[in-house]
C-alpha cells in the first residue's frame, strides 16, 4: 500500500485518540500503520512536523462560516467552535499548543478571527493581539479540561477533590470542581468585556517596569 501524507496524519489521529500525546512515537505510529518508522519521516522530517500537520487537520474541522450578527456573538461562536474541535481529540489542545505553523487553515482561522475585530473597530494590531490572547485561553482552558478528562477516567479525581476540599475554601474549590463548560463560558465574557472595554477606550502603550 501507498502511504501517504494524509494516511500519515490518518493515523496519528487516531493514535492520538487511544493513548494520548505522550504515547504517540513515531515508532508507535509505524506499527499502526504497518510500516517502518523510517518511511515516516518520507512524509515528515520530524515529530514536530507530524504535530504541525496533525494541528493543522484540527483546526481545518473547524467552521468558520458565521451568520450576520453583532461581533461579539459571532465571536463567543467561533471560540466555541475551537474550543469543540481541540475537544474532539485527546490532547488535541496540547497538540494545537505552540503549533506557529503557516498552514492554510491555521492561518486561516487567525485571520478570520482579527477581521471580526478589526471590523468591530479595533486597530489591526490590536485585532492581531486580541485574538493571539482568546485563543490562548481557549487553548489553556482546553488544555486543562481534557488533563481533568484524563484524571476522571484514571480514577484519581474524586480523591484529588478530597485532598484539596480538605485545604481550600468553599469559594476556592468551586473553581475546579465548577463545569468546565460553565467556567469556560465565563472566562471568554470577561475577554469579550475587555475588547469591549478597547474598543470604547483610546489604545495607549501600556509598560511594566520601564518595558513596553
């Protein structure tokens, strides 16, 4: 059988799925595919590229047709959307994580997003940052969710829970014990009042200890 790039990717995926990011190899990945690792790296120089193409699939599952609507609903939809797609895949968050890649459809995404801003009336710059910011968070929330995800099927949470709800406040144990669906949702209001917050202010540098 001809093996191909997306075959590759294929697979990896669904590697992906069964034993999570730290048990995808390229070895491991061989074996599934039935092949040796080194007609892997025909297709890809290294891991990391592998991760880049398999970040690359993700966000490509990702729809970003939006109806007419006001900017920060059409926004509140595309973050839920991305924060969906990670979701679809264990550790997809981690595999999205730091993945600066100029693929089509990461690029894509990107830009999409900014051009929401921009047309809401932030400056490009500013646009570029916001959503440099908001993806960060849906992907560290993400990150998070599915570490928990990991924990709740390792069976090590409810005693995790226990110890902590030994030490902490009703207030503090909320925080982990909330939904995490529930939490996201509250966590990207208070990013959609910050922009709200720019976009009625006048952007002005703003510096930490002498340093912009």
């Amino acid at each position: 059988m001809l093996l191909r790039k997306a075959n590759v990717v294929d697979g990896a995926l669904a590697l992906l799925d069964e034993t999570g990011l730290d048990g995808l190899t390229m070895r491991r990945l061989g074996e599934a595919l039935g092949v040796r690792a080194s007609a892997l790296y025909r297709h890809f120089s290294c891991k990391q590229a592998l991760l880049d193409a398999m970040a690359e699939r993700i966000l490509e599952s990702i729809d970003l047709t939006l109806e007419p609507g006001p900017w920060d609903e059409r926004g509140l939809v595309l973050a839920g959307r991305l924060r969906h797609a990670l979701l679809r895949h264990r550790d997809g968050a981690r595999v999205v994580a730091g993945a600066y890649t100029a693929e089509a459809h990461t690029v894509l995404f990107g830009n999409t997003s900014a051009a929401l801003l921009r047309e809401a009336g932030l400056p490009p710059r500013q646009a570029a940052w916001a959503v440099m910011a908001v993806s960060q968070y849906v992907i560290g929330h993400t990150i998070e969710e599915q570490a928990r995800a990991d924990l709740v099927d390792g069976g090590s949470w409810p005693r995790r829970m226990e110890a902590f709800a030994a030490l902490a406040d009703d207030v503090a144990f909320s925080a982990f014990d909330a939904d995490p669906q529930e939490r996201f949702a509250y966590g990207l209001r208070l990013f959609l009042n910050g922009i709200r917050h720019e976009l009625a202010t006048p952007y002005a540098p703003q510096y930490c200890n002498g340093t912009p």
